[in-house]
C-alpha cells in the first residue's frame, strides 16, 4: 500500500470523524485478546470500547458501515 500511495486507513477513518458525525467502536473482544486499553487505541479516532450486545442496541436503527 506504501509503494502505491494508497492512504493510511486510521487516517481515512480520522478524516471521517472530522467531516461528518461518527462514531468509531472498539471491539471489547478484540481489545482483551490483543490486551489493549483504551490508552494503546487512537484516542482521536475511537469513541468507545463496546461489546457485541451493546454495539447491536445501538446500532438498531442506525446506518452501519463495517470496516
């Protein structure tokens, strides 16, 4: 991806956030089996750290995008 100057996907997703109302979530799973926190994570990009439960309550009526 370097060699063909394609964008940094973190830096899409920053430039994103600041151009329309998103939210960016962490995936709690993930985040224990990499044994990150919220500290190690983009704090500029993610919102939360959420699980799968808490993720589809919010997300029920909402447009979802997975990346």
């Amino acid at each position: 991806m370097l060699t063909k100057n394609i964008p940094n996907f973190i830096n899409i997703l920053k430039q994103i956030k600041m151009l329309e109302d998103v939210k960016i979530y962490a995936c709690s799973m993930a985040v224990d089996v990499l044994g990150w926190n919220m500290e190690g994570l983009e704090e500029v990009l993610f919102d939360d750290v959420i699980g799968l439960t808490a993720f589809l309550d919010m997300a029920e009526d909402a447009k979802i995008l997975f990346v």
